[in-house]
C-alpha cells in the first residue's frame, strides 16, 4: 500500500504502477470498469479507490488510452 503515497500528478501515477508491478502485483485495464484495475481487486477491494485515483491522473478510460498512457509511461514493463 506504501507504493499509493503521494501520487499528485501522472508521472507520480506511472511511478505507482511500476512500484505496484515491483512487489508482485498485476495491474491490468479493465473493460466493464473502464480502468486500471489490480487482479486482486476481486476479492480485495482495499486498493480499488487508489486505482480509481490513478486512472482519472493518467486519464485512462478506455482501451486507447490505456495503450497511449503504456506508450508513454512504460507500464507495462515489468
């Protein structure tokens, strides 16, 4: 959860995902919700409303915006 401290702006937003993806958990777009989403997130939804906050800051709300904010910020590099 130490990895959802202070993200204020998108390159912040980026930097969680990557701190999310180094301990282990899989961040994925999810069509129904229309944001990123941690696998997790279906039987723990501790995490959901920092997810929530992370893809309104990095402006993910479909599958095209996933795809340029992964271009732009590397999420998906782990």
């Amino acid at each position: 959860m130490e990895c959802f401290n202070n993200i204020s702006n998108a390159y912040e937003a980026a930097e969680a995902i990557h701190c999310i993806q180094k301990c282990g958990e899989t961040v994925l777009y999810d069509d129904h919700e229309k944001r990123l989403i941690l696998w997790r997130e279906i039987y723990d939804k501790s995490p959901e409303e920092h997810m929530i906050k992370i893809s309104k800051i990095l402006e993910i709300n479909s599958r095209e915006t996933y795809e340029s904010a992964d271009k732009r910020y590397n999420l998906t590099m782990y």
